[in-house]
C-alpha cells in the first residue's frame, strides 16, 4: 500500500529510540524526509547512522528537549519557510511508583514530560502544519490511559491527558485540514519495557525474561509488539491515506484492552 508520503516533510520528536526510531524508519521507507528530534545528540547520532543503514535514506536530526521552551523554538524555526506534513510526537515515559510514594516534583516532572512538552512541540509547529496543508498529528499516548495500571499512576493520568488533548485538538484543527490523532501502544518491547523489566526483576528476585513472560500471559495475542507494529500504525495515520480519519485514539495492544 502506498501512503503517499514522497517527499512529503516529517518530524518524529522522541525519534532515536523505540516506537519514535520504528516511526522514522517506516517514513523513511515511504520516501519521507524526516528529521528525529530528541534530547541526547550521541544517541540522535547513532539512531541516525542505523536509520541510515536500514533504510537507505538519511535522517536530519535535531537535538530538542521538550522541556525547554528555546530548544522547541529553535526546533520550529528550522521550518519557518518550509511545511511540514506530518508530526509525530513520540516522547514519553513512565514512572513505577505507588501513589503514596509520589512527590509533588515528580509529578510536576511527569506532566511536564509527557503533557506540556507535548504541547508546546505541536504549538510551535502548528504555523509550519498550516503552511502543508492537509498536515498530520499523531501523539503517542499509551492503552495506560483507559486501562490503568497499579504503580503507574502518575503516567496513567498524564497519558489519559494525552489522548484529551488530540482529540481537542482534533476538534479544533479539522476547519483547516489538519488532522490530529492518538495511537495507544500496549506492552511493547522498547527499551523502556526493557529497562521497566530489570527493574521488576530486581526488585522481585526474579528474571528479566520471567517478568516478561508475566506481563505477557494477559495480553490475549500471548506476547508483547514489537516496535515495528505500532509504529505501523503511526506511519499510516502521519500519512494522506488517512485524511479523513481524526479525533481517534486507536490502539495497538494485542488485545490488552479489555473495553468496548
């Protein structure tokens, strides 16, 4: 299936790893010009390189911190005379705390991480979408956010705010052909998941592939996604193919999501 993304502009905030670095490689295959915005330029370097090497087309790269307001900025003036098509914002993570254990700062720290650093990214850019045309959002929520998890509160909340925002954006945007979705990976092996899983296994005296091999047992397809799938997904709802499609938070959890 062609998803008409030739030469069409896109950028992955969150792009040197996991689904944001599936995300890149699956435009790039399109025959996107992407760029991947992340915060550490070593890993920015390297995910550019294995993009390079897997796909035959190389990335721009841009070094971006969400959380500092002038590095957004400086992200969006790069397209001041150009448009741009698609927007993946593909930063994020978790933190494994029980409630009672959360201070202030780590909330606060989360809601900047995963909320605001999302809004000021799609803000800046929005004067570049308008210039496309027909542009596309897509926000990297999590299924989290409609099947909560214990010891993950702080995410659960900030991901269910996630898929608010894309769908207020979604309202607000459609007028002028732009369109603004959500895709809710489950369990997906990413080096977050990867990381999350030492950590369990650790603290539980157990081993990594044990703690996988639980998290897997409820996911009704028996195993956790690999990057590429939902980065699938991503790809086609950044894409023209999927004009008339907005406003959705979709999921792709192997069934995790037990809901209607």
């Amino acid at each position: 299936m062609d998803l008409q993304l030739n030469g069409r502009e896109a950028l992955v905030i969150g792009g040197s790893s996991g689904i944001g670095l599936a995300t890149a490689a699956a435009l790039l295959r399109e025959g996107a010009r992407v760029t991947i915005a992340a915060r550490d330029a070593a890993r920015l370097a390297a995910a550019a390189e294995r993009l390079a090497a897997e796909t035959g087309a190389i990335p721009e790269t841009a070094r971006c911190d969400q959380a500092d307001p002038s590095q957004v900025a400086a992200l969006a003036a790069r397209y001041e005379e150009r448009p741009l098509h698609a927007l993946v914002c593909a930063a994020g993570g978790s933190h494994r705390s029980p409630f009672e254990a959360l201070t202030d700062a780590q909330w606060l720290a989360n809601y900047e991480f995963n909320i605001l650093g999302t809004v000021r990214a799609v803000r800046a850019m929005l004067p570049a979408l308008r210039r496309a045309g027909g542009a596309r959002v897509v926000l990297l929520g999590a299924v989290s956010a409609r099947q909560p998890t214990a010891h993950q509160v702080v995410s659960n909340t900030h991901k269910a705010g996630l898929l608010a925002l894309a769908k207020t954006l979604s309202l607000e945007l459609a007028p002028e052909g732009i369109g603004v979705n959500s895709v809710s990976p489950g369990r997906a092996l990413t080096p977050l998941w990867q990381s999350r899983a030492t950590t369990m296994a650790q603290d539980e005296g157990i081993t990594e592939e044990a703690v996988l091999q639980r998290v897997a047992a409820d996911i009704p397809m028996g195993r956790l996604a690999a990057p590429e799938e939902v980065a699938a997904m991503v790809a086609f709802l950044a894409a023209p193919v999927s004009a008339y499609v907005t406003g959705q938070a979709v999921a792709v959890d192997g069934g995790l999501q037990r809901g209607v």
